[in-house]
C-alpha cells in the first residue's frame, strides 16, 4: 500500500489526512436505500431539550427527520448517525407503537389518538406538531414497509422490539410485557371470524370489549351501539368520536376478517345462538331502556316489553340461527311441540325437565299406600311462551315448582275415593276425568294440556298385599279368556265336523248322482210295466165278463151239461174274487206277479246284490214260501203306485153292490138247477 502511494506521489500522513478531513470533519455517510438512520445531534448553539426527546427545533438530541438512502455529510463532532434496516411488517400481522414523545395521555385515554398528519407514524413532526400522545397508540401498522424514527416510535412486532436508546431496564421491561400481552390476545394477527374449530360453516361470532375512552352510564352493564362508521372497530378514533364507550359492546362480530388494535379492544369468540326446529327462544334482554308494559292491566305477574327495551320481550325468536349477544341477555327455549312429563324415577325425558318428579305417593279408599306412575303430555303455544318465561323463569322451575305439586295433588285426591281394585278397574274413568278437570288449571299457567295417562300402582318389594289382589285380578282374567278360548275352540270343532261331512259328500258325490239317476231310471221302467199291467188286467176284466155273460147266454139256452160248466167256472172265478177281496185285488195279484218277474229278470242293479232274506222256505231260496223281503217290497211300492189299500185278512172282503146281486141270482140258479 506504502509502495502504490509512494509512486502514485501520495504520502502515507496525506491520506490519513485526506480520511479525517473526509470522513471525520465533513462526515461523510452513505446510507443504503433498503436503510434509514437517526440524526442524533450532540451540540447546539440552542441548547438542550428539557422534557421531550425529538428536538424540534435545532436542539441539541435526535432529530424528527430520517435519513434515508444516499450519501449524506454530517460531522461527527456534532452528529451520531443511528443506521438501521426499513421497517417491514408481513403480510397477515399487525404491528404497534409506543411513541416516546408527546402530550400526555388524558384520565379517560389508555392508548394514545391517532394523528393522520403523522402519515403512518413516518412523520415524528407531524405527530408532535398535530397533538400526538406519549404511550402505546391506538393506530397500527399493517402489511408493509414503512420508514419509522425508532428514537420517536418503538415498534413492537411477534419477534421483536424494535428500537434505539432503549437502555433504561424500566422501559425494557415495560415493553417486553406489552409484547406478552399482545400475544396472549392473538393480536399481531387480524380477527378471522370464519371456520373456527374446523367447521366450514362458521357459527361463531366476536364480543368486543373496548379498553379506552369514557366509561359506560350509571346502571348499565353494556355500552350502546353507535353505528357501523368505524368500520366495526377498526377506527378506533371514529368510535370514539361516535360516543363509544368503554366496556362490553353491544355491537357484535360476524364472519369476516377485522384489523383490530387488542390494545384498543378485545374479542371474545362465542357461538351464535341456535333455536332448534319444535323451540323458539324468548329473549330476556339485560339492555335498554325502561320499556312500556305490553302484557295488559290484568297481569300481575311481570312486565312484556318490545325490542330495545329491558325486560322479556313480547315477541320470541323463531326457528334459526342468530348473532346474538349473551352479554346483553339471554335466551330461553321453549318447546312448542308436545311434552311428556314422567312422574317415575327410572325414565327421564330428553328434555330433563322431569328429572326430579317421582311417583306419586297415594294412599287409596281401603287403606293401601302404593306410589302411582304418571305421565303428562302438555303444549306450549309459542305466542304464549314469554308469558310463561316471565311468570316462572324457565321449564323447570314450571314443572319442579307449579306442575309437580298440582298434579300430585289432584291423584292423592282421587286416591281417597277410590278402593285399589277400583283404582285399577277404572283407569280409563279417571283419566278422562282427569283431562277435562285439569285442563282448566293449566291454562291459567298458560299451558295447554293434552292427555294424562295412568300407570299401575306399585309397592314396595316387602309389601305383597298388593300384589296378592292384582293376582288374583289376573287369575281371574286368566279364566275369563280361558272361557272365551274355550268357546272359540268348540265353534272351530263344529265348522271342522261340517267341513268334513261337506268333504265327504263331496267324494261321494258322483255316486249319489248315478244312484238317483239309476232310481230315476229304474221308477220309469217299474211304472211302464205297472202301465201296461193296468191294461192287462182292464183287457182280463172285460174278457172275465164277457166270457160270463156268454156262460150265462149259453146257460139259458143250453139247459144240458153245458151250463153246468159254465156255471162251475163262473162260481171258480168268483170264489177266487172274494178269496182276493175283490175283482181289481185279483188283478192287481196278478200284475204284481208279472213286475216281481220283470224285476228278478232285469240285467240292471238297482239295489245291493248282498239282500238280507227273511221268511224263506226249507230249501233256502223261497220256494213253497213267502217270498223274499225284495219281492215284498216291490209289490208294496206298486199297490202304492196303483192307489190300493190292503185290507186286514180277518175283515170280511168287500162286495160291491154290482156284484152281490150277481152272486145271489147264480145262488138262485144254482138251486134251480
């Protein structure tokens, strides 16, 4: 080096020289343009600051303005120049400030205001010019690069705490707990409210709680709401200059992305409020003013009030969702589909509502003491649920407090006029009259009852008396359907029988069809035959007297032994008319004869061939005696046919009138001869 100054005629002394002048005396400083540096000045003709630490003026101390990217020339006898990188907040976090100089902070401030001509804190002569305070600030620094004076500004950032001349251990320390306090609060990020905890769908919302500015008003729990001008809380001076009070807000949060000093204000993440299908919510509101009764002068039970007004209010919630603020009241479901209120200690309802009601302690007519199961089914109309709401609070206290003791009341009543058997006996009785008596007092509840239903009464494990009677009411009930089974058994038994016999008639049904065919056949032919002997013995009466009127012409003429003949065979056929008992009997035996001969001729069966045979002869077949049954038979079926009636065998046979004349003069003749 020595060597290239000595041929270049320079002088080691000269550029030592030449370095002081420059760099010493004139200062010269070069400043890179991603760099900024704090001027800090040691001297001034103008003295020194007394109570600030920006020396507006020329004083002596650091400088308002930066210097940024170049070559700048500042002595170091006067000047210490405080180099540092850019501020650069990323994207998606939020960056504070502590200003080191300024006005004070009022007895209402926390954070110090916002000063727009300080154009993002990057003018320290705007800010201390335009009444900007000392402390942390309410403006914040998002995404970005900025040029901040850190002797003015301490910026504050999830890694770091950006400053100079920051020596003394009470502002270190101040510092480092602001940085704690924001990360606790999640506040070097924005508020997402949007798909928390995994869901899609979001069903949260944010509670604001403001930090700064005037209290809320005597007797209130919640500050008002003062519009949507400040971009909801993200202009902190617009709120204020709204009137925003300090406290729990009754403006809400809803999905979305919010840049929110939590220095300023804090967010608090809640579900929204879900009035499920068959509920509505009544709101009981803990916020606004004193609301004008709605309920009317006969009410004296509490106040309804309408919305913005404290109190319950007269309108419910429907079914849905809804952001509502449970830090200014509440909301009560109410059911308005059927409830069913269990007096039994081993079921509970979903609802819970009956989870503290047992049985019903009865002590009945004839001095038993069993405990009675009850169930209740009740409705609510859901224009009458904040009535109900501001008369007892809420379902249980209803059911626990006003429901439990009515309804036991009224069975125990019941109880004393009715004996265990009648009890039982006439459930259905009493919980008809149970409906109608009772639906009166509960709609003085507001309470519309639908249906009351009965258990069976039950004892204790050591008490059998009961359970003796109601075993004998099922033994007795047992015979009862016994009998009844019974009776349903025989009536089977007899519609089998003639389902059977219906059945065999069936099978034989085509014999009993040619059987009747064949009688049919065989009573044709038997009246043919009994036609044409009808004929027969017509044709042999007429020859029998003709043949005897010839005898008798022949008897006159011939006077020999002609007539004699005659005579004898005229007095044969007599004697064998009054042998039969008459003309037509002769007859009659004879065409019979000829039918019982066709019969046994006949190749067709009309009767069994197996015949039981009674009254035969010697020989066994019926020769030289009475006959068969058959024969008998079918001679009685023919004189019926023929309408002849037999006579007895001792009776004297009848002569007609024509004949005995006749018989007479042949008697006469007789002697004659």
């Amino acid at each position: 080096m020595e060597e290239w100054l000595t041929l270049a005629g320079i002088s080691v002394g000269t550029v030592v020289l030449l370095y002081l002048f420059i760099f010493k005396i004139l200062g010269l400083r070069v400043i890179n343009s991603n760099e900024v540096a704090v001027v800090e000045k040691w001297w001034s003709l103008k003295g020194s600051l007394k109570d600030s630490i920006i020396a507006l003026n020329g004083e002596a101390g650091y400088a308002p303005g930066l210097l940024r990217g170049g070559i700048h020339f500042k002595s170091v006898l006067m000047y210490k120049i405080h180099k540092y990188p850019l501020i650069t907040i990323p994207q998606g976090q939020i960056a504070y400030l502590f200003a080191r100089d300024g006005a004070p902070l009022s007895p209402v401030q926390t954070l110090g205001r916002i000063v727009p001509e300080a154009n993002n804190f990057q003018d320290v002569s705007g800010f201390l010019k335009n009444g900007g305070q000392r402390g942390p600030q309410r403006g914040i620094l998002r995404e970005g690069t900025y040029a901040i004076n850190l002797a003015q500004f301490i910026v504050i950032t999830p890694s770091a705490i950006k400053s100079i001349s920051s020596n003394l251990k009470q502002e270190r320390n101040e510092l480092v707990s602001m940085q704690k306090t924001l990360a606790e609060r999640e506040g070097f990020s924005p508020v997402v409210i949007m798909g928390r905890g995994g869901n899609e769908s979001s069903d949260m919302m944010g509670i604001v709680t403001v930090h700064d500015g005037t209290p809320i008003s005597q007797g209130e729990i919640i500050a008002p709401d003062v519009g949507e001008e400040h971009a909801s809380f993200q202009d902190p001076e617009k709120f204020l200059e709204l009137g925003g009070r300090r406290g729990k807000q009754i403006q809400i949060l809803t999905d979305g992305t919010y840049y929110i000093n939590r220095l300023f204000a804090t967010v608090e993440f809640r579900p929204k409020t879900v009035v499920p299908i068959g509920f509505v919510g009544v709101v009981v509101s803990f916020f606004g003013s004193e609301g004008v009764d709605t309920s009317g002068e006969n009410y004296k039970h509490g106040e309804l009030v309408s919305v913005g007004s404290k109190g319950v209010l007269e309108k419910p919630l429907m079914p849905g969702k809804y952001a509502f603020n449970t830090d200014a009241g509440k909301v009560v479901l109410v059911p308005t589909t059927n409830i069913i209120l269990k007096w039994n200690k081993t079921e509970t309802g979903d609802h819970k509502y009956d989870e503290n009601l047992t049985e019903v302690d009865i002590i009945t007519k004839d001095a038993f003491e069993p405990s009675l199961p009850l169930s209740v089914v009740m409705h609510i109309d859901y224009k009458q649920a904040p009535w109900v709401i501001q008369r007892f609070g809420d379902i249980g206290m209803l059911v626990n407090q006003s429901l439990d003791p009515l309804v036991s009341a009224y069975f125990k009543d019941v109880a004393q006029t009715k004996t265990l058997i009648e009890l039982i006996q006439e459930r259905s009785a009493i919980r008809e009259r149970a409906v109608l008596e009772m639906k009166e007092k509960f709609e003085k509840y507001n309470l519309q009852l639908e249906e009351v239903l009965i258990g069976t009464p039950k004892t204790t494990v050591a008490d059998t008396q009961i359970e003796n009677i109601l075993m004998q009411l099922r033994e007795r009930q047992i015979a009862e359907e016994k009998k009844v089974t019974y009776q349903k058994q025989q009536s089977a038994a007899e519609s089998e029988k003639s389902l059977r016999e219906a059945q065999a008639v069936a099978e034989q049904q085509s014999f009993l069809t040619k059987s009747k065919i064949q009688i049919e056949i065989e009573g044709n032919n038997g009246a043919a035959l009994a036609s044409r002997a009808e004929q027969e013995s017509n044709q042999i009466i007429a020859l029998a007297k003709a043949n005897a009127s010839k005898i008798k012409l022949e008897g006159e003429a011939e006077a020999s032994k002609e007539s004699n003949v005659g005579l004898a065979k005229a007095q044969a056929i007599e004697a064998q008319v009054k042998a039969y008992g008459g003309a037509e009997y002769r007859v009659i035996q004879e065409i019979t004869d000829k039918l019982a001969d066709a019969v046994k001729n006949a190749t067709v069966d009309i009767v069994p061939k197996t015949v039981v045979q009674m009254g035969s002869g010697e020989n066994g077949n019926g020769a030289g005696g009475t006959g068969t049954v058959m024969d008998t038979l079918l001679k009685f079926i023919t004189l019926d046919k023929l309408g002849v009636t037999l006579q007895h065998m001792d009776e004297p046979s009848a002569v007609t009138s024509e004949e005995e004349p006749l018989v007479k003069s042949e008697q006469v003749e007789e002697k004659t001869v």
